[in-house]
C-alpha cells in the first residue's frame, strides 16, 4: 500500500473516530439540556417571596429592595418583600429553611446571622449547610458605633471614659442578639474591662428611633440608614468595624484606628432552601452579578456605605460563608457571646 493510500485511510478512521465522539458529546449535550429545562421547568412562571429577616427600612431592606427591583426585570417575574423581623435573623431564615425548594423563597441575611447563630443559640431550628444554599454575595462593609447628641461622645474613647466612670450606667443597642454589633461591642466591653448592659433590638430601625430621641445614648447599626441623621447632625457617627471606612462616610475613622482591632468585614447574602435545582441557582447568582456590575448600582451601593467585591459563582460564595463562618465563629467565642 503507498503512503498516501495509508494516510488517507488513517484519516478517514480518524474522521469516524471524531464524528462518532462529536454525535456521542452532543447527545449528552441534548440530556444535559433537557435535564435542566425539566429542572427549572417555565421558571419563574409565578411570583417570587423575597424575605427580609429585619423591619423595613433597615440597611438589609435597603439593599434587598434595589436588589428587587433590577430581579424583576430580570426574571421578568414579580419580586414579593416578605418581612419576617426579630431574634437576628432567625424567624426569617427558619421560613426559608422550611420553604419549598423550587426557587419561589428567596432570603437575604447578614453574615451575623449566618455565622454567629450557630455559636450562641445552639437549638436552632434549622441548620444553615444543611438547609440553605447560598446563591449571591451582595456588598461587604462593617458596622457604625453611633452616639445620640445628648451623649456628647465624639469618638470611641469617650465613650470608653464615660463607662469607665460610670459602670452599668450606660447602655448601648444593636440589631438583635447575635448581631455584628452585639460582637463587636462585647469585644469592646472585653477589651477596655466595660459594665455596659445591652438592649436588643428587633431591628436597626427602632434603634436608629431611641437614638434619636436620646432615649439610648449609643448603639451598633447598619451601615446605611442612619446616614441621612449623620448628615443632618443629629446623630453622630463615632467610629467603624471593618477593614475600612466607608466610601460614604470617609470622615468616620475605624474603631481599629482609634485603639480596638475589629477589621472583619461582613456582608448581605442571597439564599434559597436547599435541593433547589441548580439551574435556578445559576440563573439567580448570574442575574445578581448582572446587576451589581451596573455601574449606576455601584454608585448607589457607594453613597450607602457599601462596597461591592468582585463576583462569585454560587460555588465561590459558598466557598465564603464556609471560611467566614469560621472566622465568625471564632470571635464570638472570643467575646465569650452568649444569648440573653
């Protein structure tokens, strides 16, 4: 046989060999396709509950709802706030562990309520890697130390003197028991030797209300909504965790500037219930990353004090709850955090 009958022989094998791995790899295509469309089915074909375990008009509602909207749109489907406040998250994040896993619940929740949950109410009724999947990572800031103007306090320090001097006498709110702010206090308290009884509230709403009122002098919020009272004078911003300060309040220095490390910065986070089909997680962490890479939503993520990091896949993010879940963990066992 001559070389070019052998080559072209050896060719043609080599052909049926790519053509039969060709029709061999688009069959599995033409399953992997029909699994997920029978997966997700005409998803969404009704509308969504979207679940915010605070109060309106707390810095996570203000973070849902421009979430909301731009979901709408995308999924060309109603977007349904669901409010379910009260014991840092928990209620709202029980409805959707106990929801259907089909994509029509979805959950917002900080990272406190995630992380910390587990450490100081061990008899929850849910399990977080168990019942819940995590879909989107939405912003990563810290949290504000406000002073009411009847305090006085201008700084981290002053509030420190004045509870040096006047033990159990000051009292000082957060967003619920278990929250960043309750964390981050109780380290305060810790590591300056503090008597500082804490009030726990249902949310940061109510709180931003009593400081105002001047009927509690200090309190951890949000990093948002008392943005507008900072502005205006009448509440004052005395310090911030995380690793920076914020874009919108750049004056506002750090607590770990002023003498107390606390740099770990938190987050919101998209959820859905567990065994809900992958194909809907995709689309919701792709929809999400859509709408967070807008430059107009990074301006507006901005002038509310959160930064927006670098997208994740759902995979990725989860990656992040599981690393700072430990991070969490290990500090509120630090500041010996116990539910009250």
């Amino acid at each position: 046989m001559s070389t070019s009958t052998s080559t072209s022989t050896s060719n043609s094998a080599l052909s049926a060999v790519i053509t039969r791995r060709q029709a061999l790899i688009g069959a599995v295509a033409m399953v992997a396709t029909g699994a997920q469309a029978q997966a997700t089915g005409d998803w969404p074909n009704r509308p969504i509950r979207f679940i915010v375990p605070g109060p309106a008009g707390a810095g996570m509602d203000i973070f849902a709802r421009l979430i909301q909207s731009q979901l709408q749109t995308a999924l060309n489907q109603t977007v349904v706030m669901e409010y379910k406040p009260g014991a840092n998250s928990i209620i709202g994040i029980d409805a959707t562990a106990k929801a259907a896993a089909d994509g029509y619940t979805l959950l917002i929740a900080p990272s406190s309520a995630i992380a910390i949950n587990p450490v100081i109410q061990p008899k929850l009724p849910f399990d977080v890697p168990r019942d819940l999947s995590a879909v989107a990572q939405i912003g990563a800031a810290g949290t504000l130390l406000m002073a009411s103007q009847a305090s006085g306090f201008k700084n981290l320090q002053d509030m420190v003197r004045y509870a040096k001097a006047n033990p159990g006498k000051l009292s000082y709110g957060s967003w619920g028991n278990g929250s960043t702010g309750h964390l981050a206090m109780e380290g305060i308290k810790a590591h300056y030797g503090l008597d500082m009884p804490h009030v726990p509230y249902k949310g940061t709403a109510q709180l931003v209300v009593d400081l105002l009122g001047n009927n509690i002098s200090v309190g951890f919020t949000d990093i948002s909504s008392p943005i507008v009272h900072i502005r205006a004078g009448k509440l004052f911003a005395i310090g911030a965790t995380g690793s920076a300060r914020g874009p919108a309040l750049p004056e506002v220095p750090t607590v770990t500037e002023q003498g107390y490390k606390f740099d770990v910065d938190g987050w919101y986070g998209l959820f859905v219930r567990s065994g809900t089909p992958q194909p809907i997680v995709d689309r919701l962490n792709l929809e999400v990353g859509r709408i967070l890479a807008a430059e107009e939503m990074r301006q507006k993520f901005a002038s509310l004090n959160m930064l927006i990091p670098p997208h994740k896949n759902a995979a990725g993010f989860a990656a992040t709850v599981k690393s700072d879940t430990g991070i969490w963990q290990s500090l509120a066992k630090q500041a010996n955090l116990k539910m009250e």
